[in-house]
C-alpha cells in the first residue's frame, strides 16, 4: 500500500490516472496530448504507477497501451475510508428511523 500511497502522492501521477479514467486504453502519445508533460516526464511517472499496480500495459501490436487498475484505490477505500463512512451512514439511518417514528406518533 505504501508504493500506491506515494505514487498518489504526486499530482500530475493523478491526472494521468484522471486521463485513464476518462478514456481506458490510452497510448503515451494520447496522454501526453492531454497534459502539459514531456514524453520522458510522463513515462517515468507511468512507471511509478505500473510499479503500485494502478496502471497495466498491454502490448497492440507496436502501440503499449496503458489501462486504469482501480483494486489498489478499492483496497485503500475499504481499509482507510469505507470503515468511516459507515459510521456515518449508520447514524444516518439512525435519525432517519427516528424522524419518522416521531412523525408516526
């Protein structure tokens, strides 16, 4: 989790992972299209991604082709955010069960 963390850390790795999420399967041409980065910046940032597993590259031929791996931020939600938000959610559904008890009454 650690490697996901840091390669998170950066904003322009972010934006890369924006890029994936916007459109899947994107070459480093069609990246570097949508940002202001150099062909060198952007692969070494790729590379911090494709290490933490957010990132795969497929091979088409002569095109490498780099894919959104969302399961690391998946992983991350369920052991950092997710068993906050349900503590929330809970009393949520608390005051709501016990507006509309009162409203019954």
């Amino acid at each position: 989790m650690d490697k996901v963390f840091k390669a998170l850390a950066d904003a322009n790795r972010r934006r890369l992972l924006d890029e994936l999420y916007k459109k899947n399967g994107q070459t480093l041409n069609e990246l570097c299209s949508h940002l202001q980065m150099t062909r060198q910046a952007a692969t070494k940032h790729l590379v911090v991604l494709q290490e933490a597993n957010l990132i795969v590259v497929e091979w088409n031929g002569r095109n490498k082709l780099h894919y959104l791996n969302a399961a690391p931020i998946g992983e991350i939600y369920d052991r950092w955010i997710g068993k906050y938000e349900r503590h929330r959610i809970e009393a949520l559904n608390k005051l709501k069960r016990n507006l509309e008890e009162e409203r019954d009454d």
